[in-house]
C-alpha cells in the first residue's frame, strides 16, 4: 500500500502474517504487466531504469485505455508507499483501480516500484544479500530514485509529468519538492494520505514501534533488509504483539483507522501479494520522523555523525513551505486515518498556507482510513474521479 506507505504498511499485516504465511500462495513470478494488466485486457510495456546510485528499478506503462486510442496523451506517475510495490494499485477490479481508470480516461499512465521490493531487486554491483544494498532510507528514494523515474518518463514522452503518490509516496514527493526536486519535470501532483508529520499517529502499535526501532535496531536483529516475512523479523513482531494493550489480530484497523469500505477478497489478495520488504534503515528513519514531530533527513544518532554526512549537527530539515506555491496540488485525507492523523495533516496544510489559492485542492472524506484511499471499493466515485478531474483542469 502505499504508502508506499507509513508505520501502517510496514506493520499493517505483521503480526497477522505470522499466523497466515503457510496459507499464503507465493507471488507471481512474472513481471507486473502480465501478472495484473494484459489479464484485464490492456496493454502493458515493461521498463527498467537505473538510478545515480546504481539501484535498477522496474516500470511499467500502460499507455492507452482498454478501448485503444492514439494521440499525444499526457503522462501519469503512480508511486505506492513502503512495503508495498506497484501491484497495490491493481487489487480490486479494473473498473475501481485507479491505474486502469486513468488510462481509460486517456491518460499515459506510468507504475513505479520502490528499490528493494519485488520486481526491483537489482544494482549494478551489488546484491540483496549484501548489507550494502539495503544501506538506504527514504532519503535517497527522493534523492536517487523519484528522480530517475521522473527523469525517465519526461524523456519518453516529452511531456511535464502528473503525479499520484499515496502514504510514504506522497513523503518523498513533498520533499522533493521542497528542495525544488523535479519542479520542472511535474505538471501536477494528487498525495492521498498524505504523510509527512506523524506526531499525532494514535495506533497503539505503531507507537510501540515508533519507539522500538531505535538507531541500534540494525545491530539488534543483525539484518539490513526489513522482510516481515523473515524469521529476525517476524520475532520481532511477535514480540510487539506481545505488549499490553497490542492487538495484532484486527491489525488493519489497528494501524490505518476503521476502514469504511474495503472488500474482504480484496483484502485477501493484499495478503497474497504483500508486505514487500524494505531496509531496516528506512523504519528507523520513518521512526524518527514519528518520534521528532519534523520532516528531516535521516538522524545518524551522535553530533559527530551528522556532521560527518550534513555538515552541521542536526539533520536538515526540509521545509516544505519552500514547495512552489504555484505547484497546483490535489490533497485526499480521510478523517478516520489513525496514521495519515487530521490534525498531522492540518499542520502540512499550514506549511501550505502561502500556495496559491486556485492551485491548491482539498479533499477530506469523513468516513475514509488509510487503505481506502487504495482498496476501498467506492474510491473511484470519491476520489479518482476527483483526480481525473483534477489532471483534466491542468
């Protein structure tokens, strides 16, 4: 899920997991295309493009609407959130997948996957099983890899790019650009539960985890790789679960809010193909952000460190006041996300005060939890259509 996405993905099937992993059929083995878009009847390409630090990241593109069509169309980027990969937007049908329906409306629609997950398990020197492969956080996914899928959409089409980002995809979309990252390069940008703030997350477990994955965690589980389906992992989680007042049995409510709308073979088929893994790293950092209350790079723990790797003591901050206010942007928050919290989000619509008023649109639906902005089975008439228009207005 997105989310990709932030504490809710990484921890959203856990510990529910630990009892499911023997039901549970392996993932497909072929590549996204043919295992959740030629099945429905839409054309599909598959794409490979290196980052600046080496991470060779697999996309795919659907590049017209199942009733065909040619012309200039314009391009869409969709960027799920941690723990997840690019199949989290094809599980439910194609008439309520937000893919499907982009490119049915005649958009050029373009599905990123996150390095480390499924189908972007490759460098060009080095290995999953290497520590180094997993030496990353959020950081250089807006550093490296939003760039280089970015990048290469732009030089495919020619075109400024649409973005959609849910979860930890709307994090490294803000921050990005705050730094002025790819203002160039997108026309637009729609972030669904927006994560950026987290210091208001009320899942009991998530707190518990925000403040169990501290600087030493790596050391602690002798793992670089974050794989909830991995037996270091899995301990782990089991010890979690195992704190008062944790229940890891109505995980889903327990991480996102009370999801109004989600269909429960939906829900299974999240099952079967996610939780992707990430590295250990990253949940520390996404930890950090819950604990420090401030959307920073990542904390090397000591003075010294810091000023090693920023020059200065403290991690930069990045100050998402800075983002174009003439960035026309598109915010979905759903008043029952117990991650995506109301009033975190309150404070990143305060950072946006000063955007121009006709470039910023606001959504909030009520009823609306962290994963049924990806799964629920009413998101297209509440919030994809929402989108369409959206892009259409551009």
């Amino acid at each position: 899920m997105a989310a990709g996405s932030i504490i809710i993905q990484s921890f959203l099937v856990f510990c529910f997991l630990l009892g499911l992993a023997s039901s549970l059929r392996p993932p497909p083995p072929t590549g996204l295309c043919a295992a959740s878009v030629t099945p429905q009847g839409y054309k599909c390409q598959e794409f490979e493009v290196k980052t600046q630090d080496g991470y060779i990241l697999s996309m795919q593109r659907i590049p017209e609407g199942r009733a065909g069509g040619g012309g200039n169309k314009q391009p869409v980027l969709i960027q799920h959130g941690v723990m997840v990969d690019g199949i989290t937007w094809f599980l439910n049908p194609p008439d309520q997948s937000l893919p499907f329906i982009l490119a049915d409306a005649g958009f050029d629609v373009w599905i990123a996957n996150t390095r480390g997950t499924r189908y972007s398990r490759r460098h060009t020197t080095l290995d999953p099983s290497m520590p180094e492969f997993w030496n990353w956080t959020w950081d250089e996914l807006v550093t490296f890899d939003l760039p280089a899928t970015f990048d290469f959409v732009f030089s495919q089409t020619g075109q400024k790019v649409h973005y959609v980002g849910h979860s930890m995809g709307t994090l490294i979309a803000l921050a990005s650009f705050s730094e002025g990252r790819l203002v160039d390069k997108v026309k637009s940008a729609a972030l669904l539960s927006p994560i950026a703030y987290l210091s208001h997350m009320t899942t009991a477990l998530g707190v518990v985890a925000a403040k169990a994955f501290v600087g030493e965690i790596t050391t602690l589980l002798g793992i670089a790789e974050f794989n909830p389906k991995g037996e270091a992992v899995g301990q782990f989680l089991k010890m979690l679960c195992s704190k008062p007042g944790i229940d890891c049995y109505d995980l889903l409510s327990a991480l996102t809010g009370k999801n109004c709308c989600l269909n429960s073979s939906t829900v299974e088929l999240f099952l079967t193909n996610e939780p992707q893994p990430t590295s250990t790293k990253n949940m520390v950092h996404l930890a950090q952000t819950v604990r420090d209350g401030v959307v920073a790079k990542y904390n090397y723990g000591s003075s010294e460190f810091n000023l090693m790797h920023y020059g200065e003591t403290r991690p930069p901050i990045y100050n998402l006041s800075n983002i174009p206010h003439n960035l026309p942007l598109f915010v979905s928050y759903g008043g029952l996300d117990a991650l995506s919290d109301p009033r975190d989000v309150g404070l990143l619509l305060d950072s946006l005060k000063l955007h121009d008023g006709d470039k910023l649109t606001v959504q909030f639906i009520k009823d609306y939890a962290h994963a049924d902005f990806i799964m629920g089975v009413n998101a297209k008439d509440i919030v994809y259509t929402a989108i369409v228009a959206f892009f259409n207005r551009q």
